[in-house]
C-alpha cells in the first residue's frame, strides 16, 4: 500500500494499491488498485494470481487491461468478482439506482440496485455504465462510440437507436 487514503475498509493480503482511495469497501486479496482510483462502498473479490510485468505488456499489446482497477477510474456500490480487468478511466456507478438490469454479455448485470462485475470479466479504458431508470436501459459507451456520436451531431446527421 502505498500513498492510499482507506477509510472504514478492509483490505486482504498481498493487495497492490498506489495512491488511490478506498472508503467503506472490502478489498480481496491480490487485488490491484491503480492511481488515482476510487472506490466506495463496494466488495472486490480479488485475483486467484498476480500478473507480471511481462504479462501486463502482453496484455497492454493486445489492447487489454491488467486484472485489478486501473487509473482513475471510480467504482461504487459495486461488486468486483475475482480476476476482472477494469480499464483506466472507467465509471461504474449506478447513479438513476436501476434495481435490476441483466448485461452479463457485457460482463456485469445489477441486482438490487448493486452492479456486479462478472468472474474475469472486461470493462475497456474509457467505458462508462450508464445507467438509466426511466426507460431501466443500460448502455455501455465506450470513448469511440462517443466521437461516433460527436461527429454525427456535428455534421448534422441524426439516427435513432429504434431504427426509425
């Protein structure tokens, strides 16, 4: 642990937190929290084994993410199960308190207002849950998915997600 503000937590063995924060949530073991980080009133599971180095460059190659939360992302009221990989940059909070939704496709589903992160699950750098209770939609948009839209917008081409 190093440089880590953690209020009212519990952290397992052998965790590699940097310079981050943690309130009222419960760490599991080996797991890996990055700079910059939050986490609030949620569970991690953990990791079954820690990556090396070499690994994490494989894995940076391939354009994945190491197991553990990475930098700057914000988790809260959330459930991480063991060996999920959240990118940088990363949101996951339940904002509209959606009660029940099923993304398991995606790597996670919410019951009882609490969003779930799937066993070995990915959620790319960028990504953010939001998450709506009017219409109790949830979408995952990723950064390039946002340009798309930003670019449709700024030419003046409008599309509807209903396909009218």
């Amino acid at each position: 642990m190093l440089d880590a503000d953690v209020t009212d937590s519990v952290v397992g063995e052998g965790c590699v937190i940097k310079n981050c924060k943690i309130h009222h949530s419960v760490i599991g073991l080996r797991s890996c929290i990055l700079e910059g980080a939050v986490v609030e009133d949620s569970l991690l599971m953990g990791a079954d084994y820690y990556e090396t180095d070499a690994d994490k460059r494989l894995l940076a190659a391939k354009g994945s993410v190491p197991i553990g939360i990475g930098r700057n992302s914000h988790v809260k009221r959330a459930i991480i199960d063991k060996n999920a990989r959240i990118g940088e940059n990363v949101k996951i909070i339940n904002c509209d308190s959606v009660k029940e939704a099923a993304r398991e496709t995606d790597g996670y589903f919410i019951k009882s207002g609490i969003v779930t992160v799937i066993k070995g699950a990915l959620i790319p750098s960028g990504t953010s849950l939001r998450l709506s209770s009017s219409s109790t939609v949830i979408e995952l948009i990723h950064p390039i998915l946002k340009f798309h839209q930003f670019i449709f917008d700024y030419v003046g081409i409008s599309f509807k997600k209903d396909g009218s």
